[in-house]
C-alpha cells in the first residue's frame, strides 16, 4: 500500500498539526433565509401600502378639494310671505281707472224761449213773485211757460214727470190737456199746490207739447 506524499518541508519552517477550517456553508444558507424574510417582508409592507391607497378612492379625503357642483348655489326654497320685498315687489302696473260717478243732476233757475220758470206765487200783471226752483208739499207753485213762437187755438199737452237723475229716465206723475183761448199767446201762467203736481219729494220736469213736440220745459226740485 502506497501512503500519501508529503510536501518537502522547508528548512526553518516549523510545521504543527493540521488546522481544518470551518465550512462556511451554514453561515451562507443563514444569509439567504434572512434575506428572503427581508424580500417578503418588503413585498408585505408594499401590498399593506397598495391596498390602504386602493382602499380610499371610495371615501373622501379629509378636506376634499370643492368641485363645480359643490361650489354650485343650492335650488332656493319658495315662501310665501305677506310683507313685500324690494326683491319681490312687482313693477308698478298701469290700472285702469275707475269710471266717474255721475255728477249731481243740476236744477237751475231758467227763463226765456222754451223755457218754463217757477215762482212762489205772480202778480196781477203776470210778474213772478220769488222766483226759485226748491219747494216743499204743502206749499203752493207758480210758473211761466215761454212757448216762443204761437202754436194758435191747438190742443196742448201738459205733463210732469219724476226724473232719476242717475239713469236720466222719466215717469209720468201727471198729465193733462187744454185748447189755449189766444191764439197768438206766447206765454202760459197758471199756479197750483204742489202735492196736487207731484206724487211725492224728488226731481221733476214739467213739459208743454204740441203733437208729441216739446214747446217748452223746466225743472224743479220737491222736499218733504
């Protein structure tokens, strides 16, 4: 059997026993398990990271940055309220106006062609004593009738009618005829109580006519 052939040794070299040095095998295997611990704790710690963010793109920030429509005014409520507003009072409009009320129905003293006038009373020469257009019931009237020009020995028509001095509309209260007695008379007198003439207080017209055509007319006023 042949044994194994030793180096020379050198001179003044001093050789001791072999000193077989440590495999460092565990040491490298040890590293590597550490660092793959370390990868995957990284991996780990990214995948906690990606899924905090993917879950927070549901649910808004803490101060989240105002958009057009959060920034829009909100649709304002309608109230009705009783006390007008600048903001809410209408622009004045043109209104019509009321219609005017009818002016009070004037009884005037009148005299002359076609005209009758009253009195309270006339003299023996056909003169009007107190000439005036009010009277009472129980008093008594005078009037004279200008007629202009002579109609002659006709029938004449006498009538008094009670006026509405708001519709203008007339009643008959009284009414008679008569055949003048001078043909050429321009003027009729007469005189008569005056509950006799009328029908009770109010305004009142008195015509003379000649076929349906007035010749001459007045009007006068009666109070209780």
């Amino acid at each position: 059997m042949t044994g194994r052939r030793r180096p020379p040794r050198r001179q003044g070299v001093v050789y001791g026993p072999r000193v077989t040095r440590p495999s460092s095998e565990p040491a490298s295997v040890l590293g590597r398990v550490l660092g793959g611990i370390v990868v995957v704790g990284a991996l780990a710690v990214l995948a906690v990271g990606a899924l905090a963010v993917i879950g927070n793109t549901g649910s808004p920030s803490a101060s989240p940055t105002p958009t057009r429509a959060a920034l829009a005014s909100p649709t304002p409520t309608v109230r009705t309220s009783t006390t007008p507003t600048h903001a809410s009072t209408p622009a004045p409009t043109a209104s019509a106006s009321p219609p005017p009320s009818p002016s009070p129905f004037a009884v005037e003293l009148v005299e002359g062609p076609g005209k009758i006038t009253f009195a309270s009373s006339y003299t023996s020469s056909l003169e009007l004593i107190e000439p005036r257009v009010d009277f009472a019931l129980d008093e008594d009237m005078a009037w004279r009738a200008n007629i202009g020009e002579p109609v002659g020995r006709v029938e004449v028509d006498f009538a008094v009618y009670r006026l509405d001095p708001v519709t203008q509309e007339e009643t008959l209260v009284h009414s008679s005829s008569f055949v003048g007695k001078n043909p050429d008379a321009r003027i009729y007198y007469a005189d008569a109580a005056v509950n006799r003439e009328v029908d009770g207080p109010g305004i009142f017209v008195m015509r003379y006519s000649v076929d349906g055509e007035t010749i001459s007319e007045g009007y006068f006023r009666v109070s209780e």
